[in-house]
C-alpha cells in the first residue's frame, strides 16, 4: 500500500479552459452566414471559394480549409468554432484539406505545433468500433514510430458526460508516448441523455459499455498498432475521470444479462464484442488485461453522479452500480494501482470527493497516489486550438502528464 498527499505549490493564478469540442449550437434557419478567418500562427489557411468581400457565404456552401504550416511545424488541427455551452465551442479536422459546409456564422482557422511534438508519431484517426446509436463510436492511436508490443494506454475524455470528443485529449496522448515506452489510443463514447440526437436517452451505463467496448476494441487491434494487449492502463479527465475509474476497477461486472432490468442484477454489456468471443470471455480478458489507472479530477461517489435515468434517479442500487467508489476491489483479490490528480483551484471536483476515494483505495490495500496541483483549475489536461487552453496545458498538463507516465511505467513495465 502507497499513499501520498503532494502539493505542489507552484503559486500559478488559475488558468480556466472556456473551449469545448464537438456539440455545437443549432444550425441556423437562414443565410447568407458570416464567416470570420481567424489568423493562425506558424501556418497559413485559405478557404475555397474564397471569402467573399462582405464575409459571407450563402447557406450549404461547403468550404475546403486547406492548411499550410510554416517550416519546423506541422499542423495540430483545423477547426471552426460557434458560440455554445462552453463559451466557443470547436470541431476540428486533422486533415491539410478539410470541408466544412456553411450553416450557420463560424469562426474558421488553424493550430500548428512544432514538428518535433509529433516527429516520433504514427497517428491513426477515426478508428470506429462501435455504432449503437446516431454517433459512430471511434478511437486515436497514438503509436510512437517503430512500436513493437508496448504497454497501451486508454484515454477517456471529459466534458460532463455530454460534450467533447477524442480530439480534446491529443496534447495528453502526445506527452505520454514522448520516450517510446507507449501506444496511446483515445476513446470516445455516446453522450448521455439525448445530446447525440439519439431517441433513447442515453444512461451513464451506457457510456461505461462503451468504453468498456472500445478498449475490447484496442485490445483486439492491439498488435496493429505496436501495442501489448495484455497490459492495459486507463486514464481520463473530469467525465472522463469517473469513465476511467470505472472502466479500471469494475470490469467483473461486465456479463449479458442486462444492466438493472432484473432486481439486482447489473451487468455491463460492452458495445463491441470481437467476433467469436462471448461477453464472458471479453470480461475476463479486460479484468486481466487492466493493470493501473489515472483517474484526473473525476467524480467517483453515487451521491455525485447523475443516472440519466428518470426511472433510475431515486433507484440507489442502479446508482451504486455506475459508482466506482461502490466497487473498489481488495488488492489481495485484484490489485489496480491508481494515480489521481486535481488542481487546488477546481471549482467542480472538491479535495474532498477526491480524498474520500483515495481513503477508500487505502481500505482496500490498493495502491493509490493523490497529487493536488498548486495553481491548477478543473480540466488542464484538455488540448484544444485556443490559445488559453494551450497555455493551461503547457503550465500544468505537460509537468503532470509526466508524472503520469511515471506512474504507469511503475505499473505496466
């Protein structure tokens, strides 16, 4: 058993992250739409047709966004924004040609990074494995170049369970492949409720099924990517920090037999089951596979998470089998190291909810380690084009991202 309480007083003022990802607001009834290119730098962007000289483009126009990165750059994304629940909200395209179809006012532009961030990198974008609803379910890896049967490291993203995407985790994927010890694959999932545009609301046991089925995914495809199937560890932020939890101590939960449609019953049946394989034999592999992970800034107690269930809400069992506080193993039965971080100045997740999961994690003689991030306000592990979250992550994320990689290295070598 291992504990340790760090603070790290770094007397850096609190830097918030106002960019989200890919919900966006409703389109427009009308055109023309205004469109404003926001000037990049280390790169070039022209759109086609070009803009017009009033800055508007008829409704369904759809524009190439062809980027051109300055020399020792490369391009990160482009992207284009609206004004949404987060303050402006992006979708992004990580291609040098890129379509975007005019419908509604958006702001267009690019972000480039150094060549050397992403010299030692294969990336593949958009692997899909699952479609359970209106969304395709899809996955990145990050494989450093020459990767033969490494550890893999799962990232699950954040943003209330409702917004974002893989995207959003990519400067955090980048940073733990840095020295080649890593493939990194980052997941995405349905959006809970009815944000997907799916009929069926989307219950918080459903997403969990799907990061459950994407990382039976990964492990499936593992090899592909120069990774090692066998040792798997998880990570995730804010959302993606309750996910991730989850998905690393509950995957003995994972069965056919439905989750709370019989009286007591709750079994997590993973949204991708690779052919030939029965859900029982994709449980075992993923409980052996599933080695540490690093829950960041998440939400772990059935008291603080939202069912999004009606028929569920007041159902405190159905609450406590979506809580990975609930479900914490004894180490002597299966041992799950875990690696939590929050920053001293987060207004969303309290030192509170994370020590009482921490304490939990000592109860149960697992391994645990909580480092409390002097300056640091909820999600500075996010990436996204603007340049405030950029700044957030080059103060904290990139530091504690290495941190992290330690801590796996510990755990899966």
């Amino acid at each position: 058993m291992h504990t340790i309480r760090l603070l790290a007083a770094t007397g850096l003022s609190l830097v918030l992250c106002a960019s989200a990802a890919a919900q966006t607001a409703p389109a427009q009834a009308s055109g023309p739409f205004t469109v404003t290119l926001v000037p990049p730098t280390h790169g070039r962007v022209t759109l086609t047709p070009a803009l017009p000289a009033d800055g508007k483009y008829p409704a369904g126009t759809v524009v190439t966004v062809t980027t051109t990165p300055d020399a020792g750059y490369a391009l990160d994304s482009a992207w284009y924004s609206v004004p949404g629940r987060f303050g402006q909200m992006y979708t992004e395209g990580m291609t040098q040609d890129w379509k975007v179809t005019i419908d509604r006012d958006k702001r267009i532009g690019a972000s480039f990074v150094e060549q050397s961030v992403v010299d030692h990198l294969t990336v593949t974008h958009d692997v899909v494995f699952a479609k359970p609803g209106v969304k395709a379910l899809k996955y990145d890896v990050y494989s450093p170049k020459g990767a033969r049967n490494l550890p893999v490291i799962v990232i699950v993203h954040g943003g209330g369970w409702t917004a974002n995407d893989e995207d959003i985790m990519r400067g955090l994927a980048r940073e733990l492949t840095r020295g080649g010890r890593f493939v990194v694959a980052s997941l995405d999932y349905r959006w809970a409720g009815t944000e997907d545009g799916d009929a069926t609301p989307n219950t918080m046991a459903n997403l969990i099924e799907d990061v459950f089925g994407g990382i039976a995914h990964i492990v499936e495809h593992a090899a592909q990517y120069g990774g090692d199937p066998t040792r798997i560890g998880i990570t995730g932020d804010s959302a993606g920090g309750h996910l991730s939890a989850a998905a690393s101590l509950m995957p003995n939960m994972i069965g056919s037999r439905g989750f709370g449609t019989t009286p007591g019953v709750f079994e997590f049946t993973p949204s991708y089951i690779p052919q030939g394989r029965t859900v029982e034999q994709v449980r075992d592999q993923l409980t052996a596979a599933i080695k540490a992970a690093a829950p960041s800034y998440g939400v772990f107690s059935a008291a603080r998470l939202n069912p999004y269930s009606e028929a569920h809400a007041k159902d405190q069992a159905w609450k406590d089998a979506i809580a990975p506080l609930s479900h914490i193993p004894k180490a002597s039965e299966r041992a799950v190291p875990q690696f939590l971080t929050r920053g001293t100045n987060d207004k969303l997740i309290t030192n509170a909810d994370v020590t009482e999961f921490l304490d939990a994690l000592v109860q149960a003689g697992q391994r645990a380690e909580y480092i409390q991030v002097g300056g640091a306000g909820h999600a500075f592990f996010d990436w996204k084009p603007d340049e405030q979250t950029k700044a957030t992550f080059q103060r904290y994320g990139v530091y504690y991202a290495e941190a992290m990689k330690n801590f796996f290295i510990s755990t899966l070598y």
